[in-house]
C-alpha cells in the first residue's frame, strides 16, 4: 500500500520532504541541536500523514468486508419474513438461494432456518452445538432456581467477555450492582456513560502481567522434580 492509501496501485518510493535539505547537509561533520530537531519533526510530521492515510485506507477496506459479510452471511434486505416459507419450500428446504446463489448455508440444528455463521454450519443462536468451536460457551448467569439445582441462562457469550454473561444479564447485574451502591450510601458510583476509565497501556500491562504469571505456574507444574537422597 503506497502513501495515498490505495491498495491496488503498485507501490512507488515515499519522497521525503526537506530531501533537497538534507542532501546538502549529508556531507556534514556535525550538526547543530536546530537542525537536527527541525529534520526529526519533519519527519514525524510526514510519518504521521502516511499512517493517518494509511489508517483510514484500512477502514474503508474494513467497511467494505463487513458490508460482503453482512450480505453473504446475514439476512437479505430484500428478504421478507412472510416469504422465508415459500423459498425453503421452492429449494428443497435446507438451503435457499438469494441473487441465484446456493451458496448460502442453513443452519443445522433441528427446526431452525436461519443461516450459519462463517466458517462453521450453525447460526449464533445455536452455535453452542458445534463441537469444534472454541470461540463462546454459555451464559454463566442463572435464569432460575429449581429443586433440582440452578437452571443457567446458556445463551452464546464470548469467551473473552468478563464477566460471561449475556447482554441482557450484564445490565440486569449492573443495575443490581447501582442498587446496592445506592441502599449503601455511596450514591451513583457507576457513570452513567461507561465509558472506561484505565487508560490503554495499563490494562496491556495487566493482560502481560497475567500471562507471565500463568506462564510461570505451568513451568513450574511440568518442570521435572529432583529427588535427592
């Protein structure tokens, strides 16, 4: 990808500006703390244009996947729910055809007829089914208590949500939490814009801090224990 962003140019050499400048100043021995400065912020300067244009290229590159993905794998717009019906039943049930397409795949479990998602023949509802996933488990909160124990809501999370519960049952905790925040005094200690407070690199060290951590234990678990007499 060249300066201008655009991905199916070829690539041409970046011209730095000031060349001119710094060609006459090549052959010098030393340099005064003015010059060097001013050639560095150029330089920065020009270095934060070319990732600027690169940036936005790849969200316009982003944009149009996401908008193929939402085509090929979401529902159609052109698709009413009253004829989903009638085009199962004109192509045979299990897969039907948007555009003279029959590439688009129904989703396997019993009685369901939306589509799956990539890479996998299940929909999102009931991606849980697939075996081979390793992307989502269920919704640790509980939706009832039965004799028999605890019945859990199950709904497909993330694996890397925390805490790992649904949309639903995370608001339903943060309101729980407010509540009880309120009834101890503490007023509204949770804003109300949720907007995070930590700053970026501190949770990447928190994250690398973890790993290290984890990382220590298992060499330690699986490191070979000395006997001695």
């Amino acid at each position: 990808m060249d300066e201008s962003g655009s991905a199916s140019t070829p690539l041409r050499p970046v011209t730095i500006d000031g060349a001119e400048a710094d060609a006459a100043l090549a052959k010098s021995r030393f340099l005064t703390r003015e010059e060097v400065l001013r050639r560095r912020l150029r330089r920065v300067k020009q270095l934060g244009v070319c990732y600027r244009t690169h940036y936005w290229a790849l969200m316009e590159e982003l944009k149009s996947k996401y908008r193929d993905y939402s085509w090929t794998y979401g529902k159609s717009p052109f698709k009413e729910d009253h004829n989903e019906s009638d085009i199962d039943n004109q192509n045979g049930g299990g897969v039907s055809s948007l555009g003279g397409g029959d590439d688009i795949v129904r989703c396997r479990f019993s009685g369901c007829k939306n589509k799956a998602m990539a890479l996998t023949t299940y929909c999102h509802a009931h991606i849980l089914s697939d075996s081979k996933q390793r992307l989502y488990h269920g919704c640790k909160a509980v939706a009832k208590n039965l004799p028999t124990g605890p019945s859990f809501c199950n709904k497909p999370v993330l694996k890397t949500m925390v805490p790992p519960a649904c949309p639903t049952h995370h608001q339903f905790g943060e309101r729980c939490l407010a509540r009880a925040l309120r009834r101890a005094g503490y007023g509204n200690a949770i804003p109300s814009n949720r907007k995070p407070t930590v700053k970026l690199h501190v949770v990447v060290s928190e994250f690398v801090h973890q790993i290290q951590n984890k990382r220590k234990l298992a060499m330690k678990e699986t490191a070979p224990k000395v006997e001695t007499e």
